[in-house]
C-alpha cells in the first residue's frame, strides 16, 4: 500500500528539561527526529514530510543528514496547524495512506507500521494501542479523588494512520479555535470510524527528562565483533611503545607514526566492528602530519566513531606476538592505560603475549607482531 509520513517535530519540549528541544536531543547517538523519520522511509514510505519550528531548517538537516525522501515544511502555533500544514504539503493521491506520527515517539518499528497498513485496508483509520494496567485515580489537590474505572480504556500511540483526503476533510470540518488531543479525535468529529491495533510499550513518548533514559533501556543493541592485525619491523632506537606504554629496549619498531603495534591493531579492530574501513583509510602513511604521532589518538578517534553511531565498547583483547621485550612486567600498566584510552573498567580489558618458539618473523626477531579484537555494541531499534 502506498503511504507518506507526516512527522510533527515543531514543539519546544519544555518540559523535557533545559537544552536543546527534544526533537534535536541524541538518543542511542542518533537525533530524536531521525529515529522516527528512518523508521518510516524504511518501512517503504514514498515521502515523508517534517514539520520543523520556522526557521530550524539547519537543525533539520543535520539531523537527517544522509536520509533521502524527507523535506521539511513550517509548522504553526499548535499541534492542530502544524498537522494540517504537513497534510497540505503531501503530493500524493488523496486515496493513498497517511501515518501521523509524533517525533517525541523515537522507537517506532516497521512491525507497527504494517499493523496499521494491513488495517487502513479495510478501515478509514487505525490506531495503535495499549491496555492500561495500572489503576487509576483522580487528583483532588494532591487527595486521590476516587478511582477511575478502567475497563474499556486504552492508551493511545502515534503514528495513526487514515487515508489522506478523509483526512483533510476531517480536518477542513475542525473548528480553527478548538484544540485535539490527537488526529483521531478530530477524525471522529467529523464522522469516521477508527480501528484499534495493538501499539507497542517501547514506543514511549519522550516528555520528560528521565523519560530518555528509559527509552535507551528499551532499545535493542546489536553486538558486533572486529579483529586487527599488525606488524612492525626492528630498527635501531631505545624505546619502543606497545599498548600506549613506553618499554625501554635495545631497539625499536620502525613505522610512520610510533610504530605502537598493539594500538594500530586495536584501533583496527574498532574499526572493524563498525564496518569504518581501517587506520590507513582514516591517518593515510603518506600524510606528513602522522610522522611519528602518537598512536593513542588513532585509538582515540576510532572510540569517538563508536560514539558517533550510539554505541559503546564492550570489552577489547590484545595479544603481543615477540621474543623480546618480556610483556608481563609491563602488562598491568597497558591494561591501565588501554582502559584510560577507551573508557573501560580494567575487567573489560586484556593484554597478552606470546611467542612463536622460534620460527617466522618474529621467532627471528625480525620484527613484532600484534593481533586484537573488539566486540562494539551498537543501538538497532525499540526492543519488543
């Protein structure tokens, strides 16, 4: 079924707290506004329109950036004009389907949106909902008042969903001076019968300010795993740097920046787990300005990619390959200062060494060898 998106996102939010409107906030590293927008182009949405505050169009485009089928429009003064203005600005058919969503609801999954589809195909609208389980009570100044029986009550979500000439009308008929809770109610008003669907509790809407940190629980992470590998040869020196530590030695490894193997090979595999490319791609050999830099900023930056995204390090371990120099008498330090660098309790992180006995390159002590891997957690979606 062919359908657009109207995401109303040009309120203050003055209740979630002091900052920036809550529609602009990170949650899981990505903006508020664009959880919902990619939801909705995901779930196959022809085009999906933004009604942002008169003059946030900067805003907007930062946080969308990268998304195609968005553009924005003005909103007005309340919700009521700020719908109608993202209904006129749609150019489809007035047959096809229009999701009415609000962007302080962030967790919204395509299992939603095909729900209410499959139910717009023989209905005028749906609605998603839930049950309400807690009991209710009036406030009579701070005095329960009695209890509210809560038997056929249920709590309503967003998107919502009709077909967007009905919808128009609806709205057409809807006095300029009065004030709708939802889209539904004013579809009833003028008539229309809306289904019920079932919603879904991680599609919580944002209000207050622990009301983010609550979203973040509900979402669904995804582990993903990275291995790097590196080498470097022997030269003449007096220190040689593995893992962020300096060792006193009779040589040194040879490379553009510090040469620190175990650094390059677990920012690699930092990398790595989030699909970035690897450390030549992001401090090219060939740029003069990496000439012998310490590799801590390399591992640095590539936490600050995890970041970038809404996730975080899970844990790391690095395994030292050379005959010389002894790891272990310096192996609490690395684990200590690797832990510094990525923001890890010590448990998270794990320093080895071995040998090869002998044989190869660094049996020969030709060079050393470094091999690492990351496991990353990254946000996916609203769990449930």
């Amino acid at each position: 079924m062919e359908f657009a998106g109207v995401v109303v996102a040009a309120g203050s939010g003055s209740r979630a707290g002091a900052g920036a409107a809550k529609q602009w906030r990170t949650l899981g590293g990505r903006p508020v506004l664009r959880w919902s927008v990619e939801a909705l182009l995901e779930a196959g949405a022809a085009e999906v329109v933004v009604v942002i505050p008169a003059g946030a169009d900067a805003e907007a485009a930062r946080a969308l950036d990268g998304l195609v089928g968005w553009r924005t429009v003005a909103g007005g003064a309340t919700r009521t004009a700020s719908v109608q203005a993202g209904l006129a600005a749609l150019q489809l058919d007035e047959t096809a389907a229009v999701l009415i969503h609000d962007a302080a609801r962030p967790l919204l999954t395509r299992e939603v949106v095909d729900r209410l589809l499959t139910a717009l195909g023989t209905s005028e609208a749906a609605l998603p909902v839930l049950p309400v389980a807690d009991s209710l009570k009036r406030d009579a100044g701070g005095m329960s008042g009695g209890a509210i029986e809560r038997e056929g009550l249920v709590r309503a979500q967003t998107p919502q969903a009709f077909r967007l000439g009905a919808l128009r009308g609806a709205y057409a008929a809807w006095p300029d001076d009065a004030a709708a809770t939802d889209d539904v109610a004013v579809f009833e008003a003028a008539g229309g019968r809306v289904v019920l669907v079932p919603g879904d509790p991680a599609l919580m809407k944002l209000t207050y300010p622990e009301d983010f940190a609550m979203a973040e629980a509900l979402m669904t992470w995804e582990t993903r795993m990275g291995l790097g590998l590196d080498a470097h040869r022997w030269g003449p020196g007096d220190t040689v740097w593995l893992c962020g530590v300096p060792i006193s030695h009779d040589q040194t490894l040879m490379g553009h920046s510090d040469a620190d193997a175990g650094l390059h090979a677990l920012t690699d595999a930092i990398l790595g787990a989030i699909g970035d490319g690897d450390i030549g791609d992001h401090f090219p050999p060939t740029d003069p300005q990496w000439k012998g830099a310490r590799s801590d900023q390399f591992l640095v930056h590539a936490v600050e990619r995890v970041r970038a995204r809404g996730g975080r390090l899970v844990n790391v371990d690095v395994t030292l390959v050379c005959e010389q120099p002894r790891i272990k008498p310096h192996r609490a330090a690395m684990k200590a200062r690797l832990a510094e660098l990525l923001g890890l309790p010590l448990d998270a992180v794990s320093v080895k060494a071995t040998t090869t006995e002998g044989m190869g390159f660094a049996g020969r002590q030709e060079g050393l060898a470094a091999q690492a891997i990351a496991a990353v957690a990254l946000p996916v979606r609203a769990a449930g």
